[in-house]
C-alpha cells in the first residue's frame, strides 16, 4: 500500500448450499451434467409456471445464521431483482431484499497472530443464473441453464477489511466455516464459492468513503488477493492523476494479472425491487431454529477454546487444528488412538493427555502438513491415519525411535515413491495387515535397521570418533563458541544415521568436553 492512503473492502460471498435439487424447483443441482439437461419448467419461465421453496435451503441459511450469531429473522419475504441478461429467462432474479433470512453475526480469524474480527451486514437467500456458452459452437454463444435456480446463500460483509492478505484471511476463514457446517461443499473450482470484491481507497484519516468498484466471481484465494491490490493501485493511480474513480463492476484477468471494466454498476433502486408476488412471506418458528441449533456440531471457535485451554496449544496451532472439519476430527481420533496405544502399555499409564496432544499436533504442523502440501492431498486423503500416529508416537515415547527415524518410518508408511529413506528395497507395509498400528511401525523399523541407538557404550564409541575427527570445532567449543557444541551433536547424529539418542548423545558430548 503506497504511504498515506488506506484501502477499504467488503465482501459479498456466493455459497452454493448442498441441496439435492434447486431452490425452486425440483430440478437437480449436480456439477457438470451436459447443458440443459437439468433445467425444469420453472427455471426456464415457462408461462404458468409456479416457485416453490426448498424447505431444506433455509434450513441451511438457519444453521449458518447461528453458526455466526447471526439474527434469525422470524419472517421474511423474497424479492424479484430486475435486470435483463441471456442468462437470466424470466428478467428477473428471486432474492431476499428487505428482509433477509439472516441479519448480523460476526466472524473471527487470526491474521500474522493477531485475532480480527468482520462484521456481517446480512446472509441472503437467492437463485443463481444461467451460464453463457461462448466456446460450444464456434461464432456464436449459448445458453445453459443448469445452473438456474441453483439455490445461493450469499453473505455480505460490512467495509471492515483493511488490506488483500485480510480479505484472503476472512474468506479462508468463512470457506472453511461453510464446510464445517455442511452448507456448502466450498469447492471454488466448480464454482461453489465464489466472492465478490467491494474496493475503493481513500486517504489515511478521511472519514469518508471512496468510490467502489466491485470485482466480481473470484474463485480462488489468489486470484482474490492478486484482484485486490491491482485495484488498489489502479485507483490510487487514477486519483493521483487527477482522474475519478467510476463506480462499476470489474472483472479479474489472471492472464494479465489486472482488473477490467465490465459495466457500471447499479444502485439498488436500479434494480426495482419489489415482493415476489408468486411466493408467500416465509415464517420462521422458534422450535424450527431450537431442533437445528440442537444438531449442529461444535463449531471451529468453541474447539479452538478446548484445544488451548484443555490441551494447552497455542492459539495459531489451535487455528491450524480447526482449519477444517477433517483436520480437527483427525486431530482428535489421533489424539485418543494414542492414549488408547499407551495406556495399553504399563511404563505410560501415567502419560498425560496434553503431552500426547502436543505430540499429535507436532506431527500434524510438521511432517503430516509438509506431506499433503506436497502431494496436493486433503487431510481426509491422508494415507497415513490416526492409528499409524499413535503407533509412531508411542515409539517415538519408548525411545525405540529418535525424531529423525520417526520420520523415516512416517515416510514408509505414507507409501513407496522414489529412494526409500534408508536406500535397499523398498517395502509396502500397510496398518491394516498388522493387529495395531505399533505392530506396523515395530516391522518397518526392523526392516530398515532403524531402532534407536542407547546404548551408552555404542554412543561415547560415536562421539569419540567424531571428537577425534573434528579437533576445530572442539576447540571452539572449549575457547567459548556455543555454536560448535550443536554442529558436534549435528556430526554424531550423521554417523549414526540419525539413530542415536539424542539425549545420551548431549550427555556424553558435553560431559568429555568439559
């Protein structure tokens, strides 16, 4: 951001709710059918035909009004939004307007540590469009209309956010709440969801808002923030140079990296909205709202409370644990597997629940989080399940393995590709042959040769040699270098392979160092 100028946004959010069929119709909602194929009467507006709500897409704008501590509204109506577009048969879209399902609610996300917290100005329900077919027949357009009706929840921010990497972060946030609560399948590929982005910019102190250009259906949290600050300086330029900014919708280019001018954009009068008179007001009853609230799951906030106060985790690896639904529920399966290994062996019964939480979430931040990066996985897609943790922890607790053979094993049991860790054969092994997941780990161990070294005499042989073979570092340890007792320990753990204690290696080391 250029000194001296802020940047104000608000987002609009499209969440496609997982409805089997739309939200007027019976019609069926599933991703890539062939065009038309699934367009009733009633989504194309033929004469005589008649909307009928979706009982279970205000179910879904209900859960997700609570999940925020939103305002249920005890009545709302829905409304015709006018405006004339090929893909649009009726001229018309049916939306909520003055009275919207949902009304306030806020939501919290940690950003670079520090906990914000955006303002949500409503949550409506609506009926998606239809789509243009440019590419289908070569020199003209078409029209598919599966998407027609599709039943939308759209959540609509206050102008709260302050920089791109905050509007990534709340829309991270609200993607993963949506699929926490099984509102919405928040896959932005398809189009699930999808955010619009409210832009303008003004100078640091102005009270008054600037002019704001809307960038509209960005479907990827990188494209959302590379959109927002091409906007930031395109307006900040065009205000320099002595210009105005054009209230208008824009869309976002990723080829080219920048924002182009689509239309002007409408003022809510443009629009005309009025009651659809073919829908009755809906009425929503306090009992209805008590039975979904009583089934909802718990939600990303009050596991995150759990994990810091009962587990002791810190805020930001308590964030990470609830980044999703799965994460979270594997977090917890791996948590009680291990409890379930130890307490089945007599020297951990004594073993506390927060040690073995901190340990899961160590391996889920470290190696579990760098594997499914690198293998572009979902933790759900993770070949290595609860079990097999607990089986590594519980090792890993006993000393059979050092951290660095954990991983090794880690890496076996997420299956073979490339050099095994420890070159020879590589060797499938899989949980579900063996009677527990410590049974897996204890084979590949004994095939790769990996049981931690502790014995005391194999040890000192190790550090004598390194010792002998590394006089300046010795040395510089002695004359006061602290740094050099680490790359001693570094040398040790080489020429074992990475299998002796660490502990003992640490003793040993600093005792013949003197």
């Amino acid at each position: 951001m250029k000194a001296g100028w802020e940047v104000v946004i608000g987002l609009e959010t499209h969440a496609q709710l997982t409805t089997a069929s739309k939200i007027f119709s019976g019609a069926a909602t599933t991703f890539g059918a062939e065009p038309n194929t699934q367009a009733s009467a009633v989504d194309i507006a033929l004469p005589g035909t008649l909307p009928v709500l979706n009982k279970g897409a205000v179910e879904r704008a209900i859960r997700f009004g609570l999940a925020v501590g939103g305002t249920i509204a005890p009545r709302c109506i829905f409304a015709r939004k006018n405006y004339f577009y090929p893909d649009l048969p009726k001229g018309y879209q049916i939306s909520q307007y003055e009275q919207p399902v949902v009304a306030g609610g806020t939501l919290a996300f940690l950003l670079d540590g520090e906990e914000k917290v955006v303002h949500l100005t409503r949550a409506h329900l609506e009926e998606d469009a239809g789509k243009l077919l440019h590419d289908a027949v070569p020199g003209t357009s078409g029209v598919d209309l599966n998407r027609a009706g599709t039943p939308l929840l759209e959540i609509v921010t206050e102008p709260d956010m302050r920089s791109s990497a905050e509007a990534v972060a709340y829309a991270k946030a609200l993607h993963s709440l949506v699929r926490w609560i099984g509102i919405c399948d928040g896959n932005m590929q398809e189009g699930s969801f999808r955010c619009d982005a409210n832009v303008s910019v003004r100078k640091v102190g102005d009270p008054k808002l600037g002019t704001r250009c809307e960038i509209k259906n960005v479907n990827s949290f990188r494209f959302l923030e590379k959109a927002i600050e091409f906007e930031i300086r395109r307006q900040i330029e065009v205000i320099e140079d002595g210009g105005k900014i054009v209230q208008e919708t824009r869309l976002y280019d990723a080829d080219r990296d920048e924002t182009r001018s689509m239309r002007s954009k409408e003022d809510a009068q443009d629009y005309r909205y009025f009651p659809d008179p073919d829908l009755l007001p809906l009425a929503i009853g306090a009992d209805w709202i008590a039975e979904i609230e009583s089934n909802l799951p718990p939600l990303p906030a009050e596991r995150k409370r759990h994990y810091v106060e009962h587990y002791k985790l810190g805020a930001a690896e308590a964030s990470f644990l609830t980044s999703s639904r799965e994460m979270a529920e594997f977090f917890e399966e791996s948590v009680s597997a291990t409890l379930r290994t130890l307490e089945a062996d007599v020297r951990f019964v004594d073993t506390r629940e927060t040690g073995v939480a901190r340990a899961v979430c160590n391996w889920l931040v470290g190696a579990m989080s760098a594997k499914l990066n690198e293998t572009a996985l979902t933790i759900d897609q993770s070949p290595v399940r609860p079990m097999a943790i607990a089986g590594l922890i519980h090792r890993v607790f006993d000393q059979t393995l050092s951290s660095r053979t954990a991983k090794d094993v880690f890496e076996v049991l997420w299956g073979p590709q490339g050099d095994p860790p420890t070159g020879g054969r590589v060797i499938n092994v899989s949980v579900h042959e063996h009677a527990n997941a410590t049974d897996a780990v204890d084979a590949i161990v004994e095939m790769r040769g990996l049981k931690q070294i502790s014995d005391s005499g194999a040890v000192e042989a190790a550090v004598d040699q390194v010792m002998a073979a590394n006089p300046k570092l010795v040395e510089d340890f002695r004359s006061g270098k602290e740094k050099a007792f680490n790359a001693l320990v570094g040398q040790v753990m080489k020429a074992t392979q990475g299998k002796a204690n660490p502990a003992q290696v640490n003793a040993i080391l600093r005792a013949k160092l003197g």
